[in-house]
C-alpha cells in the first residue's frame, strides 16, 4: 500500500514541525507538499525536508493529484475555507485548535464533514500524550473513585505578540487559542461536559493585548455535567520556561500530570536548582504532537474514529466563547450557549 500522501498549509511554528514529523516520523504516510502565503519560508522548510511541491495558495495544494489529506496550521480566521475547500475535494483534515471562531462557522463545517464523509481531527495532542493517556485509564478504571476537582493550567514564557496573535477577532482570543486545549483535554479525562462558566482576565504584560481588549493572564471556573468542578487557568508570561500541568482529585485518590521534565535528575546549588524545564511547547508534547499524526493516518486507512472529533472540536470552541463572554459580561454563563 502507498504511503498516504500530506500537505501541509501553514509554515508558522507548528506548522514547521508537522512537517517535520511527517517527513520523518508517521508510518504508511508522506509529506507531499507545502502552502503557504509566505513563499520563502514554505521554500526554506520545503528545501531543508527534500519537498518539491510548494505552493503560494492553499487551493493548488489541495488541487495536487498527489495529496490525500492535508494539515491545516494556519491562523484561526482562515480554518473555516480552507476545510470547506478541502472537503469538496474529498481530501482528509487535520486541524489545529481552535478550528474556528464561531459555533455559526462549526456548524458548517461539520455539514461539509458529514457530506463529504472525510476524516477531520482536531490537533489535541494531549489525547495523545502518554501521561495523559494513563490518568485518563486511571479515571475509567475508577482507581481515583468519584470525580470531585479538576486543575489544569498552560503557562508560556515570555514572548513577542502581535500581528493576528494579537487580535481577538483573528485569533480566538486567550480562551480559544490557549485554554482550548485543556477544555478538550477536561471533556476527555472526565467524560463529561461543562454546564457553566465564569471567567477573569487580565491584561499585565503585553500593551497589544491590552489594546485589542485580550488577556495575556485568565482563570476559568467550570461546573462539569457529574457535579464535579473544573478550573483552568492561562499565563503568557512565564521566565522560567514552558509549564503545563494538571490534576484531578476523587473521592478514592488523585492524579497529578506533572509539567513534562526533560530529565528526572536536578543539580541542588545554595539558592540554585538547575533548570531542566522546557524551553517551550514544542518539546514538551514533541512525542504527542507525533502520536496524534499518526491516529490520525490510522483513521483514514481504517476508517476509524478520529482521536478528537470535529464535534469535540465544536464543545471546545463552545467553551472558550462562554468564557470570553463571561470574562466580558462579568457574569455567569450557562451551556450551552444559546
């Protein structure tokens, strides 16, 4: 069987690195072909991974005989054509979060899903991170007993925001881009969903935040469907590098994923302890972003379900769009939205 043949539209940080990935690292799939408006950096990626398709438009990729599905890593505003494009072609999507902006564009996405019967996943890679998977086996074999609390929280360190990053009517805002991989990941360890939100921001260290009316620091509290309450919190600004972590507390016991450390072992100095923290994201979950590939080429040649399923992408999204409202209204907000 020939390798399933991937393209990939969107060359920015993560979007490099699944070109990486499938260049190297996904059995029974190819990296095929790059698009991206930036043309010098599609060539550079293209160049350094041995790939002679490169286009300046998403719709030339998707036109390519060679390619079966593609990876969509571009800016949030841009998901919605670029999976309707690909969806009349019969070409296969990997999205990443969040895979739109509003529950109006969800919607019609997951109709054009329906219609074309392709296999559409949305980038969680925490469903396929290893310790991750084990709380959630631990959660289902009731190990932890009844669920009472859920934590998580996403922390980057210190960068530079601007251009559609900035923007929360381009990006999603704080809660969609970032908080939105641990409502998914909060869904998923539970097998419940939230029934109300209240959330706060604020905006401390980033003046273009601020100017568009976004948050660089939030804190999410959630109510799931058992009764169990769920809080999630965010920081852009984080100086001693990458730190995401999570925690579950039941009635028989707890779990703790800790941040992801790069080794086990820490040098102890008088007022000193080595860093071994990650520098940033793409380190931490560089196993996870590499195993949500390839369930993702495993559900195309099985035709199985996909790990994070459009319809999980849509609850996210729901989520992060009740927080931004109650963050703005200062009010309580229930699910679903009407």
């Amino acid at each position: 069987m020939k390798n399933l043949g991937v393209g990939v539209v969107g060359v920015g940080a993560i979007g490099k690195l699944h070109c990486q990935n499938y260049a190297s690292s996904v059995p029974g799939a190819s990296l095929v072909g790059i698009a991206d408006v930036n043309a010098p950096a599609a060539k550079e990626i293209a160049s350094s991974l041995g790939v002679t398709a490169v286009y300046p438009d998403y719709r030339q990729l998707i036109a390519d005989p060679n390619v079966d599905a593609i990876v969509v890593a571009t800016p949030p505003f841009l998901k919605k054509d670029i999976l309707l494009a690909a969806a009349e072609k019969q070409k296969h999507v990997f999205c990443e979060k969040p895979m739109t902006l509003s529950l109006k564009d969800a919607d019609e996405m997951i109709s054009a899903v329906q219609r074309s019967g392709i296999r559409f996943q949305v980038g969680y890679q925490k469903r396929s991170d290893v310790s991750f998977i084990h709380a959630r086996k631990a959660i289902e074999s009731g190990e932890v007993g009844k669920l009472m609390l859920v934590r998580a929280h996403n922390r980057d360190p210190p960068t530079t925001v601007g251009g559609w990053s900035a923007d929360p009517a381009k990006s999603g805002s704080v809660f969609l881009d970032t908080c939105s991989h641990d409502f998914d990941a909060i869904r998923w360890l539970t097998g419940s969903e939230v029934t109300r939100v209240s959330a706060d921001g604020s905006a401390l260290m980033y003046d273009e935040l601020r100017k568009n009316g976004d948050y660089d620091t939030v804190v999410v509290n959630m109510r799931l469907s058992n009764g169990a309450m769920a809080q999630v919190d965010a920081c852009g600004w984080t100086p001693y590098g990458f730190d995401s972590r999570s925690e579950i507390v039941g009635t028989e016991g707890g779990i703790i994923v800790g941040m992801g450390e790069k080794t086990l072992s820490h040098v102890y100095q008088n007022g000193r302890i080595s860093n071994e923290k990650h520098a940033y994201w793409g380190s931490r979950w560089a196993q996870a972003y590499r195993d949500e590939m390839v369930s993702f080429v495993k559900s195309i040649v099985t035709g199985g379900t996909p790990r994070a399923t459009i319809q999980d992408g849509k609850a996210a999204l729901e989520i992060g769009l009740a927080a931004w409202q109650s963050a703005k209204s200062e009010k309580l907000v229930s699910l679903p939205l009407k």
